[in-house]
C-alpha cells in the first residue's frame, strides 16, 4: 500500500526552549528565515505526500496562519510587483491539506500519535517528529523517501537509525537488530538506556514509516499505562516482535532543533547554504574564530 499520508509530532510543551516557547510555538522557531515546521512541510512535500496532521499542545493561531492566506501582504507584494517576495509568501501556501489535531494531555509521543488515528484512517503513513530537521545532499534521496520507499517495497515499518558514540545513546530510543535479507529487523527496543544498559549504538532517529497497526499496539499499552508518558518506543517493540519493524539507515545532515546547541548549528548552516549571506557569515566566523 501507498503512503498518502504524514503526521507531524509537534505538541511538546516546548521547556527546553523558555522563555521564549511560552508564547512562541516551538514549531514556529525559526532557523534561518523559515519556521522549523516549513522545512518539514518541504521535506513532506518532495517526498510526494500531500495530506498532513499536525499534533499540536493546544490552539495554534500562528502555525495555521503560516499556512494560510494573508491578503494584506500577498495583495501588496503583488501590487508593488515583488515578485520574489511574493512567491517566497505563496510557497507557504502550497503544501496540500493540512489538519490541525489537539492533543488534549501530554501523555508522550504514543498518545500524541493516537491522536491522529482517525486522519490515518487504516493506512500506512509517515510521522515526522518536529523538532527535528532533515537536509539531503542534492541527488540523494531523503531519508524521509528512504523509509517510504523501503516500507512500500516490504510492507514492514521502518525506523531511521543512526549511530550514536558514548552516553549520547540515553538520548535516544536504542535497538538491536537482526540481519534479516539484507534488513535490519528490529528484535528488542528501549527508550533512552544508560550507557550501561545500551543494546547496541543504534539510534532511533525522528523519521518513520509505519503500519496503521501500530494504534492497536499503542491502545494495548494505555490499558495498562492509565498515568504519564507513554513511549512509542514500547508500541514499536511490541510491533518489532509481532509483525516486524526494520531499521533504516540514512544519509541525510539532521539538526536536532529541540537542542539549544543543536539550534544554533542549524542555524550556521542554514545561513551558510544561502548565497545572498553566506559570504558576509563566512567572513564573520572567521573573525569570531580568531578572537576565542
Ligand atoms: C523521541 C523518541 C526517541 C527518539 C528521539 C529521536 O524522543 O521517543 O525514541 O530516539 O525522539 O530524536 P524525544 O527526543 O522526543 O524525547
């Protein structure tokens, strides 16, 4: 079966980045000039998906307004003939159907999933965690593509894995795997283990491609898990051992955006990928380099 569909996890309360989340949406920090969300309606977009839910923590004016219409300022570009202006505010427009889900209670990344139940409607899809964001080399597919790709050719879901050195692992869902024709099927699964605990130095990363069947192993947890976070981590393990999960290895650059440092190199880069600024930047890091 096809994958038509996406789901952005974006409702974290957004604490590791106060003051300034209280009254920003954490998916509307920008990197560069664009939200972080844009970048992940792009990479969205250029995989061929044109039905998006995004799970947000509450009511969210200013994402919804990124995406819709704004006459005032499209009419005025328009008149004074700005047209690259005009296309950069149109381009935001242009990502297919978006639905805006609420997640009623911080109950972790299952229960913001399970949100999206109805919108998946039975078929498989892509969720997208979004704090996270992807930069493919030109002609190379996505990682987003990638687990697509591999989910059609095999029908099973599939996780991106990335490898992680030293205590880094406890940040991470950790997997061991099973060569399995040429795959990585997926045995054993924990979220965030101590360097100790770890089960191999394979990281789960915040892109997937995933069977509906995942809502059943996430309902079969919250019968028993009636209080806090609910891990998907655990839905995936009961997947990996049930009807299989694979992990899927990628090439893309990704910058984790919920991370203060993480911000800050995506934002380097960013303006370092743009010509109109890049030589200016360049020439200030050299000189900021210089006197640390
Ligand atoms: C989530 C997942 C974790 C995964 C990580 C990737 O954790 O629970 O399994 O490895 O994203 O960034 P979070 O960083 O949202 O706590």
């Amino acid at each position: 079966m096809k994958i038509k569909k996406a789901v952005i996890a974006a409702a974290g309360l957004g604490t590791r980045f106060l003051p300034i989340t209280k009254a920003v949406p954490k998916p509307m920090l920008p990197v560069f000039d664009k939200p972080t969300i844009q970048y992940i309606m792009e990479e969205i977009k250029s995989a061929g998906i044109e039905k998006t839910a995004i799970i947000v923590s509450g009511d969210c004016p200013v994402i919804k307004n990124h995406f819709s219409e704004a006459k005032v300022l499209e009419e005025n570009l328009k008149q004074t003939g700005k047209k690259d202006l005009y296309d950069i505010a149109m381009a935001t427009r242009d990502f297919g159907e978006i639905e805006f889900i609420i997640q009623p209670t911080p109950n972790g990344l299952a229960g913001a999933l399970l949100c999206a139940e109805d919108f998946i409607a039975g078929e498989p899809f892509a969720l997208l965690l979004g704090d996270e964001i992807y930069a493919n080399k030109d002609g190379d597919k996505s990682c987003l593509k990638k687990l697509i790709d591999e989910y059609e050719k095999t029908g099973v879901s599939q996780i991106a894995a990335m490898e992680v050195f030293g205590d880094d692992i406890s940040k991470y869902g950790n997997f061991a795997v099973n060569e399995k024709s040429g795959y990585n099927a997926v045995y054993d699964i924990i979220e965030k283990p101590s360097l100790s605990d770890a089960l191999s130095n394979l990281a789960a990363m915040g892109r997937y491609a995933l069977s509906s069947e995942i809502f059943t192993f996430i309902k079969e947890l919250f019968k028993t898990q009636t209080k806090g976070e609910v891990y998907l981590t655990d839905a995936l393990k009961d997947m990996a051992n049930s009807i299989g999960l694979y992990a899927c290895p990628f090439n893309d650059a990704r910058y984790d955006i919920g991370d203060k440092v993480g911000y800050i190199k995506a934002n380097i880069e960013y303006s370092l990928k743009n010509e109109k600024v890049s030589s200016e930047i360049k020439e200030y890091l050299k000189e900021l380099l210089e006197t640390l």
